[in-house]
C-alpha cells in the first residue's frame, strides 16, 4: 500500500498507544474457536449478551458448560437496557462474558464484564480509565460488519434523562478474544450491509483525517477505505459473496482499530443525535451525514480528501462542492437514505440537535476545521 509521504511526516514522530485484544480469530470457520477458548481457559458458566435475533441462534456457538442468555439488547441501547443486562450478569455470576451481534450487544457486554458485581455503576465511569476492573473473560463476536467493536476498549451507552451518549473508555474492557467471521454476516439484508460498511468506512476515514492522525494508525484507515470501495457494491448485490462479506469484515477490525488511539470526528458527532433524538440505526445516521462532513472537512485535509475518494473509486474533487456530490452519489448509489425528512426527522429540532451535537468537545476537538453549531446546523438543513 503506498501512502504519499506527504500525508505521513506531520505526526510521523509521534507518540501513540496501541492495544488490541489478546487473540484475534478471523475468517470463514473461526468460529470455530469460541467453543477452543471456552474449554482451554475452563469456562463454566457462560452468559452471552446478544439482541433477540442472535440470541435465537447460540446454537452455532458451540459453546460448554451453563450457557445463559440476555437476548433483549436494543439498538441505539440506553441505560436502563444496560441495567437490565448487568442484573442479569449478576445472577449468572459468568467466569465468560460474550457479547453476540452488533456494536450494541457488543458494547454491552464490556460494560456488563466490567460492571457485573463491582460495585460501580455507569455514571461512576463515564470517561476515560475510571473502570476499576473485571472479574471474567470477554469475548467478542462480531455478527455484522461496521462498528469494529470488537477490538476497541470503548463503549457507547444512550442516557434517556439527557438523550446524549455516554462514552466509556477502560483497558479493562479490552476483549480476551475477537471472533471475526464472515460467514455471520450473510444473512444481513442489503440496507443493512450499506449502512454498516458506510460506518465502518467512516471510522476509517474520520481516524485518517483527524488532528489526531498517526501513521501507524492512517495504514488501517486507508486500507479499511479501500476494503469498502472494493467490497461494499458487490456484497450488497450479492450477500452470498464470502470474499466480499470478508474484505467488509477486515474492515470493520481495521476501523476499529483506529478509534482506540485516535477515535472519530465531526461525522459522528453530527450523527450521533439521529440515534439518541430519533432512534435512527447509528450505520444509517453515519450514511446521511458523511457526505457532507467530508466535504465540510476537506479545505483542512484536502491531500486525504483525495486519497479518501481515490479508495472509493471516486474522481478526486477540487473543491466542497464536488466533494460533496462525489460521496452522496456513492452513499445514494449504495441505496442508503440521504433525506432527513424520509427518516421522520423533525425539521424543527434540527436546532436542538445541532446544540447537541456542538457539544461533543471528545470528538470535535478532534476535527480537522472548527465546526461551528451554525454549521452543523446548515448541514443539517442541507441533508433534511
């Protein structure tokens, strides 16, 4: 892969943290090696935390010993579901936790693993490293391929009091084991496998044109993006296609690998308030507002703005404009909804989502260009 040095030697010298699981299974069949793990660390009871779709299907997990379930994770998960979890957990006692599905059933299991009879509750660690530790095993499985949580120590709660996201970061909810296998991901249903690699591709390339950019971590972001321009088209039209639901499934491990030491940027944040405000699915939200985040971005990072587009197959653009128009095209051209409106958005709360949105410092300060909520807003508008 060749990065122009041009895009390395700002951040070339330094310093960054990597950390990533402890194992890292991938491919079709490595599934294979949940029931391996369980039985080599002499794991007897088994709570895996999934959403109701996946909890019907342990089965293919294999797993030993008692196996207990929380199969009600939600999308978009809030505080009392991750409540709901934790009491559960705490009537299982597990020696493993698995968490089975999504981003969401994912992320709550790391707060269950690390929650679970602790004695902390979620708003003692809201923040970075406040988790004081966790007594079992993790164990993550990815069943879609998008949010890449399976390989970061950060996890995403929605607070119903506030309707904003609580992010919690711990090494402590790192997994022992990521599970990585495609062949979980063929059942997904084509808007669904847009939506998700249209995320996947986001926290690749919001980690590429961060402040925060490195290059250890821009050789994942770029490669992710170009897993996705290669792969995304073909697995929609064809879900049977093992090799595309795989280059999908690399990256999304490849985009969660950048958010640990980098994280994302303003893209998410504008879409963060469609999940919390309007239960909008958080892939779907990141679709709609990519686009223009990109483009708003692009006058600050205009070197990876190409690079960005080359990997999508897309002629570079000269300027916001056609910036803009080059990544609607392609996220409309994947079948993704573009409108605000057709997604039962509001348009007078536009003006409080804007307020909201303005107000996640953790990921603005990492942008590229200072956004304003007169900006944020204007986007909005413009997608609505």
């Amino acid at each position: 892969m060749n990065v122009p040095s041009s895009l390395l030697a700002p951040s070339l010298a330094a310093p960054i943290s990597i950390i990533r699981p402890r194992i890292v299974e991938f491919g079709s069949g490595a599934l294979r090696a949940a029931a391996r793990f369980a039985k080599a660390e002499n794991c007897r009871r088994i709570l895996v935390v999934a959403d109701a779709f996946n909890a019907g299907r342990i089965d293919a997990l294999g797993l030993p010993g008692e196996v207990a379930v929380f199969g009600e994770v939600r999308p978009e998960p809030d505080v009392p579901n991750l409540e709901a979890a934790i009491r559960r957990a705490e009537e299982v006692e597990p020696d493993l936790v698995i968490g089975f599905g999504g981003g969401s059933a994912m992320d709550i299991a790391k707060l269950v693993a690390a929650l679970a009879g602790s004695g902390q509750r979620i708003a003692d660690v809201v923040g970075a490293e406040k988790v004081a530790g966790r007594r079992a095993r993790l164990m993550q499985v990815p069943t879609t391929a998008g949010t890449g949580s399976e390989a970061g120590t950060r996890a995403l709660v929605t607070d119903p009091a506030s309707q904003n996201k609580l992010a919690v970061q711990s090494v402590h909810m790192l997994a022992d084991i990521a599970i990585v296998d495609p062949d979980l991901t063929l059942s997904l249903p084509p808007a669904v496998t847009a939506a998700s690699g249209v995320d996947a591709m986001a926290h690749c390339v919001e980690a590429f044109t961060s402040r925060k950019a490195h290059p250890l971590i821009d050789m994942y972001a770029l490669e992710g993006t170009r897993l996705v321009g290669r792969y995304l088209s073909r697995a929609i039209r064809d879900g049977s296609d093992v090799e595309s639901r795989a280059g999908l499934s690399l990256a999304s491990l490849y985009g969660g690998f950048c958010l640990g030491p980098v994280n994302t940027t303003s893209g998410h944040a504008v879409a963060y308030p469609l999940g919390t405000r309007h239960h909008v699915a958080h892939g779907a939200a990141n679709a709609l507002v990519f686009p223009h985040t990109l483009a708003f971005n692009a006058p600050a990072a205009p070197e990876k703005t190409a690079a960005v587009l080359e990997a999508l197959g897309l002629r570079a653009g000269r300027n916001e404009g056609e910036v803009l128009e080059a990544a609607h095209r392609y996220c409309a051209d994947l079948g993704c909804e573009m409108r605000l409106s057709a997604l039962q958005v509001p348009r007078e709360d536009l003006g409080a989502m804007a307020r909201e949105a303005h107000a996640i410092r953790r990921l603005l300060d990492n942008n590229p260009r200072p956004i304003s909520e007169a900006e944020i807003l204007a986007i909005y508008e413009a997608a609505y």
